[in-house]
C-alpha cells in the first residue's frame, strides 16, 4: 500500500482506481485496482473493494462490506452493513432490458439484509430481497425473496438449509432448536422463520 493512496487520510484508492465526485466514502475502505465509483454513490467504512469493481451513482453500500472482484453493483442495488459479495457475482436492475428501449424509469430495487454472503458467479435477478444473514450459493440464481438465515442453492436458486450468523449450516431437532457448532449460539425455527434466541 503506498501512502500517496491515502485519500484525505480517509480511505485508500489503488492508483488505477477512478473515484468520481461527489462519493461518500468512509473510513478505512479500500478501492482497489481497476475500479469505477460513479458520483453520487455511498460506501461505508471499512469496506474493502477488489479489482474491477463498478458502483453505479446512487448506489448506497453499508459498512464492513466486502466486494470481490469482478463485480458491478448497479442503480437500485443496496447492500447494507457486512454483506460478503463473491467475485464474479452479477446484479440487475431491469426485468426486461432492450437495447433499443430506454427503461431507467423501471429500475428495480434489490436490497441485500446486513451479514449475508453471496457465493461466487451468482446472479441476482432485480427487484428481491437477501435476508439478514442469508447465504446465496456459488452459482446461484435468484428469482425470489430469500428469508433470513436460509441457505438457496441451484438454478433457480430453491431452499437448502438455514445458516448461522458464523456462517455454519443449522441442524434443528425435532422441537424445531439449533446451536451453532462454531459458537454455541442458539436459534429457533418457527414456522419457517428462523429466530437468534
């Protein structure tokens, strides 16, 4: 890291990087090689951006956030506070793009909950929301909601499971209760809902 990178004393942008003005970028993110920050777009503190990474104005991410290379987060898109975005993975913004019809009055709004994670190469059809906690599988499709906590696979992306906060796949006994096996923490399934105690 070179210290002439240091913008403001604030956050490091890579030398490759371009950081369009206005952008709200927060303390102790990172903006690394090849990345496009459009005006008017809001990044958290300590984030860290990887290579080639493109956020459209207006786009809004929380803090701790962590984006993997490859990625574009276009208009519409919001991931709120320690949202892990694997490399490769792909947002929309329209149902029903054309090229030659202009549909920026139709953009749909996807918003991904605080904690979850979505694996590599998945794609995020417009318009849904993530849960808090959720976790979206390598290669994933998603072309619904996904609860919190629960764990979709597949194309389209369908249930698998329930996740913890750690990240650990949940096994509820027959009263419908889970501990985590990386910290001990309790949860409840209730009526499809899953519930930290």
């Amino acid at each position: 890291m070179i210290n002439d990178n240091i913008v403001n004393g604030v956050y490091f942008k890579h030398e490759t990087a371009v950081v369009d003005v206005p952008c709200q970028i927060g303390k102790g993110t990172k903006i690394w090689h090849f990345c496009h920050l459009m005006e008017n777009c809001t990044i958290g503190e300590e984030c860290n951006l990887g290579q080639n990474v493109f956020v459209a104005s207006g786009v809004s991410i929380g803090n701790k956030v962590k984006i993997q290379n490859n990625v574009s987060v276009y208009e519409g898109v919001r991931l709120e506070d320690e949202v892990f975005v694997g490399p490769s993975v792909v947002f929309t913004n329209v149902i029903n793009p054309r090229s030659g019809v202009v549909r920026k009055n139709e953009f749909k709004t996807t918003i991904v909950k605080k904690g979850a994670s979505i694996g590599a190469n998945a794609t995020i059809v417009c318009g849904h929301q993530i849960g808090r906690y959720a976790f979206v599988g390598a290669g994933a499709v998603i072309t619904r909601d996904v609860q919190d906590y629960e764990l979709v696979t597949g194309n389209p992306a369908r249930h698998a499971g329930w996740m913890s906060e750690n990240g650990q796949k949940l096994q509820f006994d027959a009263e419908g209760f889970a501990t985590c096996p990386a910290t001990g923490e309790k949860y409840q399934l209730i009526e499809n809902k899953v519930v930290k105690l």
